[in-house]
C-alpha cells in the first residue's frame, strides 16, 4: 500500500479548504431554513406587486444544494 506524507503546511490546506466548504454548506443550509414559507396565493399577490421572477439569462448566480 503506498503512502503520501503529507507536509504540516499540507495538512494545514487540505483541512482548512474542508473546513471552508462544510462552513458554507452549513451557513447556505441555515439561511434556507430561514426562508418563510409563501404560499400560492402569496406568490402570485408579490408576482402581480413586483413582477415575474427574472428568466435564466438574467440569474447572475445559481447553485444546487442537497438538502
């Protein structure tokens, strides 16, 4: 079985970078959570209020997220 070695300065990335993406993960989870719950009817009184939500070309930013 072959071994790495890993240098401390190594380690110190590999944990710090794994460390990074569960904290946004986590931060990204609990503002989800936060989201209140809008109904149909609500929907469609903000939509008539404010407009439609915005077509593709105009998302600037959009991830996926296992819940």
């Amino acid at each position: 079985m072959a071994e790495e070695i890993l240098t401390l300065n190594e380690l110190r990335k590999v944990v710090k970078e794994v460390v990074e993406e569960v904290v946004r993960k986590e931060i990204l989870n609990l503002r989800i959570s936060l989201l209140p719950y809008v109904s149909d009817e609500e929907q469609k009184e903000i939509e008539s209020a404010c407009g439609k939500c915005p077509e593709s070309e105009e998302v600037v930013y959009e991830e996926d997220v296992e819940i």
